[in-house]
C-alpha cells in the first residue's frame, strides 16, 4: 500500500495568457492554496497577532526564522517542546528561512568561508558558525513543514565576480544541505517529513541566474525559492532577473520569491508565475502607521484622519474596518498604544492574504489578465 | 406611564457574616453584577486589549479617565464622534475618573485653588485649568455612564490640616459639580442620562472621612467612591479607613473604592462591603511580566519557566492557558515581542473578572465568609 507523498505539488490552472498559475501545495500540516503570501513570525510570533488572529484571518502557512530561533530560545529548546508548531500553537503549516539573509544583514563582523559562516550575535556579541549542515540540524529541531537551505544572499550591487563565485558556493552548500537533510530525515522516524527548498541566486546576472536554476533543478528539491532580490536593486531589475530564472526552473515545483513586497510586487510576480511570497511589509509598515487600503495606502498619523469616523476602507471586511474608525485607529497611534499597532497588522495581514485569494480566483475563472489590468490601474500606486 | 430609572442599584444578597453583598447596577448600557473589577482603560483602550477581546472576557465596564481623554484626541473630538462608546466601539458600560487624580500626580507645577487647578499638560507642558464645572462638561462630552466629581486626592502622608481643608474643599467642588452636571444634563435631551459620584477624602483620619461620606451622602449621589487610598499608606491603614468610612455611606447605593487593588485585597474589600473596583494591577503587571495564578504570582521572565511547557495556570480556562506555554510566553518576553503583553494582560484581566465572579457567587449562597478564609488561606499572597 502506497500512501501519496506528503509533499506534493499540485497545479490546479494556469492562466492562457501570462504565467500566473494556482497550485495546492501539500505538506503534513495540510495543503496551502497558490499562490500564497505567508506573514513573516520571525521568533516565532507573527508581530502583534496572535495564533487565534492568524487562524481567524485564515493565513495558510507562516514563517519562522532559523538565525532568531537558534539565538533565542534556541533550537534545541524548540525540540524539546516538540518542535515549532507545538511551540507556539499553530497547526498549520511553517516555513522556516535558513537564516542566510540574517547573518550577513545581522551579524557582526561576519567571516564567509567555503566550511561556513563565523558571525557574531546580534544580541550579545557571542561567536557562532553556521555551516550547511548546522542550518539543516536547527531546521530539523524546529520542525517546519519547508526549510531552506542555507545559501549566502548577495548584496546589491554586487560585482558579477562576486555573484559568481558566491553563486557556486551557495550551490555547493545546497547539496551539503540535501546530504544533512537526507541524513537527519532517515534518523527522525517519528517526526514529520520536511521538505528542503533550493534557493537560487546570482545578483541580477541573468547567466548566472540560468546556471543557478539549472544546477538546483537537477537536485530534484520539492520546490525553488529566489533569493537575492529586494535588496536595493531597481524594480526593473527584480522583474529582469526574474524573467531570466524562471524558465529554468521545473514547472511541476512551487517556486517562492523571497522578501517580495509591495501590492503591485505581489500582483506581477504572479503574473510571471511565481507561487509564494513572504514579507515584513504589511506588519512593519502597519507598526509604522501606514496601512493599505482598496484606494492605496493610508497614513494614519496624518491629521486628515482625526475625525475620520469612516474605516480604514469601506471595502474591507476585516476585523478592524468592522469596528473601528480611523480617528479612533490614529488616536491609537498618536497615543502610543499598542492596540493600534495590533488593529493596523490584523488589517494588512488581511489586506494581503485576500490580495492573493484574489488572484488565486481570477487564475482558476481564467481571468488572471484582465484583472491584473484592472489592479494596476486602480490600486497600482500600492 | 412611569419607566423605572436608568440608574437603579438592586441588592440581590448580603452576606450575613461579613459585610459583603452582590448587586445590579443598571445603567444605560446595561446592568453590571457587583461586586465588580473595572478594567483601566486610561486612553479610551485597555491596554494591549482591543474591544472584542473585553467582550470575550466579559468585561461589564471599563474605565475612560478624564484627563487623558482632554488632553488626547480632546474630550470634544470624541463628543464629535457620538461619545466615548462610540469613539471606541464598546457598547457597554463605562466610568470616567474625573482626572483629579492625573492633574496631581502627572502634571507640572499645578496650582490648588478654589477656583479649581492650574497645571501644566504632561505631554507638552501646555497650561489648563480644571473647574469642578469644566470637569463636567468634559465628562458629559464623553457621555459615560458614570461620571466622578472633581476632587484633590490628598498625597499619603498628610497633616490633619492639610487633609481637612482639602476634604472640605473636595465637598464644595462636588456641589459645584452636582449642579453643573444637573445643568449639562437638562441640556442634552437626546443623550442617554449619566450618574455622578461622589468621593469620599479625608486621607487616615477616621473624623475627616465620616465627615466627608455624611456630607456626601446628604448629597443624595447615585454612588459613591473612597478616594485617597492605596497612595502609599500601610495597608492596615488603608482597611482602618474604610471601616471608618462606610458606616457613612448609604446601604442602598454603590460604593466603589478607587485604585485597589491586589487579589487579596479585593477580597478584603468586598468583605467589608465594597461593590466596584478599578486598578491598573493586572496590566500594568501583565507588562511587567507578572501575572496573578491559583497558585500566586508568576514573574514570566524568571529563567525557571524556559522549559516549561505547562500553562500559566492549570485552573485557568481562559485564551492564554487555553492555548499557550509558560515557556512559549517567556520567550515573548525574552524578545520583546508586543504578543506577550496581550497574552499576559488577556489572563490577568481574566483572573480578576473571575475572581470577582467566584466572590458575588459566593455571596448570593450565602458562602463569602468560607470562602474568603480559604482564599486568604491559600492564595493570601496574591
């Protein structure tokens, strides 16, 4: 008796007419329509919500971040408590970053080796290396449906020499992280399978983008991340580089853009046909004050909202649009309390997870085109 | 046809070995079962709570404050907005402090006179006079249920001279708020009535507090409150006087001491036959990393609870216990993350509103006396 794969892609539409494509992507904490944006719960905490927020706002999967979660409270401690999910009480899918990104925007005083990463804490100036294979050990402790491998995200710019070699060495660190996680999978008999994503880079060369993509499709990973990108380059770029990554990549794997973004990000990378997203924008720009709306964006500290007894939108169903005004929402802010910080993130977090159900639906009714038309015309300033 | 009145206080039970008793306070956003803990909620929110979740912890009333409320968004915006229930969105009922608090004990180099107090604004040292008759009209913009008088909470300690000229003053500014509110309150036809209390001051001396709860009484207020206590003085001094302070008081209408307290004072004080309460303990506590459990308190940032995958409390039904780890709550501390304050403040607040449930139950079967000896038995410390 053969039981399906618990990891297992399914594409469900794709649009005649741009790349855009809706998927279902089965883990073993239950499959997550495509495409998806996945709110960012760096230490295990998705910023201001909670667990019963998150499921009440039907957010389908969320992430974690290996670097923060192995300096507090540690990975180990994470394990003992049965891993993320038993951590922090969510029973749906996690995706957990390799913490790539964290030591080099973090760390101080980072040394890059072909062993690994010497970096210092961020906290308390302690000492770490994060090889390949530790990443995949602390990824394995916490337990996350999708973890990433540990690759090295360039800086822009970034002289092509550089992105080169450390485009191969980032290739090189994925098969040692494919070995550790093959080693790790067969000694955790009673834990839940984990599938261990690729992540292609190479700065904004679209040759080296080409062989990335290419070395880490004949890997056979479950599913492709880009990385590398919203990291200061011009948006043209982003979408250039893009464009040059994704015919390299199999079809029949999701593939996830990194740290992307805006509305209007979010809208023509689903066009191009990526599948998943992650972002701090809706929850840090909520805890800024800034909050998006079916009209554009909306800052709350500006004292046009002071008696504004509308909602954020008259559109949104959301909790937060519901029961409060914007007068009261910019009282909060202007006071300093954090139930504006909450009812802002509740809102956003919203805001984009419906962005996607959205898009999600006009790709299945085969309206993708038009209705990415109509955003960027209507709402294309967000 | 006659209606009955908005405000109405019904004894239900009184304990026949201590002074306690259980009650409905009916007002014009419903009745509310006392012995009651009022939530704090200083600027028009309970902290880190939004007003769905005070609904789900049954709260029956919540606190606004006066001075806050003036100073930030203005007691008129929030007039503008149809009151302070909907200003906030909460449909329950709602009690303003007077501020005569706040203009002590915040504000810069405030001047006491007849007239009323000049001080400075702590926020941005702007200059405001509060009257007993701008007091008024500051409540009644905010339109809450219950509005307080204006008085001077006398420091802790005090001279008998100081506290006696301050009390008599305190009685002159509550006729002087009586008959601006009877003015206000012709005026505004279409606005649901409001019920002024009184407070009681006269700082430890028994003389001064049987003078000021006899004069007020005369007064023939809807309620009336003890104010000056938990400033500071030793806590036998603080029942002493209120021992001396009640026997003043009308039976028959509802007697609220302000500021207290700690669990096991609550219970101390609906023994003594004390029906309302407001503290800013469980979240202010709750931020700090405190919170009150069946067992007595529980400081979350203690190192012993990093492994313990046990609830805050075992007895404990509600959200937080019901859902998340000692363990998992210490680490929100640990990283600063703003969910923890929530989830700490949901079960405090929770605590408090239980524990004065469990106490009005008792009372109604005749239970209090046991009860109240267990409790000080077994959970004293709290």
């Amino acid at each position: 008796m053969e039981r399906a794969p618990a990891f297992r892609f399914e594409l469900i539409a794709t649009d005649p007419h741009t790349g855009a494509r809706a998927g279902l992507l089965h883990t073993p904490h239950g499959p997550i329509e495509t495409p998806i944006f996945m709110p960012v719960g760096t230490q295990a905490t998705v910023k201001t919500l909670s667990q019963q927020d998150l499921y009440r706002l039907d957010a389908q999967i969320i992430l974690g971040n290996a670097y923060h979660l192995y300096l507090r409270p540690g990975h180990e401690l994470v394990e003992r408590a049965g891993g993320l999910h038993a951590f922090m009480n969510w029973q749906r899918p996690i995706l957990t970053d390799s913490g790539g990104f964290q030591v080099f925007s973090l760390g101080q005083l980072n040394k890059i080796q072909e062993e690994g990463v010497r970096f210092q804490s961020h906290l308390d100036g302690s000492y770490h290396l994060f090889t390949p294979e530790k990443v995949m050990e602390i990824e394995h402790g916490l337990g996350a449906d999708i973890i990433m491998a540990f690759d090295e995200c360039t800086p822009y710019p970034c002289t092509p020499e550089y992105a080169r070699d450390s485009m191969e060495m980032t290739l090189r660190w994925a098969a040692r992280c494919l070995e550790r996680h093959r080693e790790l999978s067969q000694q955790g008999d009673e834990r839940l399978p984990q599938a261990l994503f690729g992540i292609v880079q190479g700065s904004i060369y679209p040759a080296l983008r080409a062989r990335s993509a290419t070395a880490l499709a004949a890997l056979d990973l479950p599913g492709y991340a880009i990385g590398g990108l919203a990291v200061g380059e011009p948006r043209s770029a982003m979408f250039d580089t893009i464009a040059a990554t994704l015919p390299h990549l199999p079809t029949a794997k999701p593939r996830y853009l990194m740290g992307v973004g805006y509305p209007r990000d979010l809208v023509e990378a689903v066009g191009a046909g990526l599948d998943m997203f992650d972002c701090v924008i809706p929850t840090r720009n909520a805890r800024n004050g800034t909050v998006f709306t079916s009209r554009g964006r909306v800052r709350l500290k500006n004292a046009t909202h002071a008696e504004d007894f509308s909602p954020l939108d008259e559109n949104c169903p959301c909790n937060t649009c519901a029961n409060y005004t914007r007068a009261y929402l910019r009282h909060l802010f202007q006071t300093n309390e954090t139930l504006g910080l909450h009812l802002a993130s509740y809102h956003n977090v919203f805001f984009f997870l419906k962005l996607m159900r959205d898009m999600r639906q006009a790709i299945i009714a085969g309206k993708f085109a038009p209705w990415q038309r109509a955003f960027l015309d209507t709402c294309g300033e967000t």
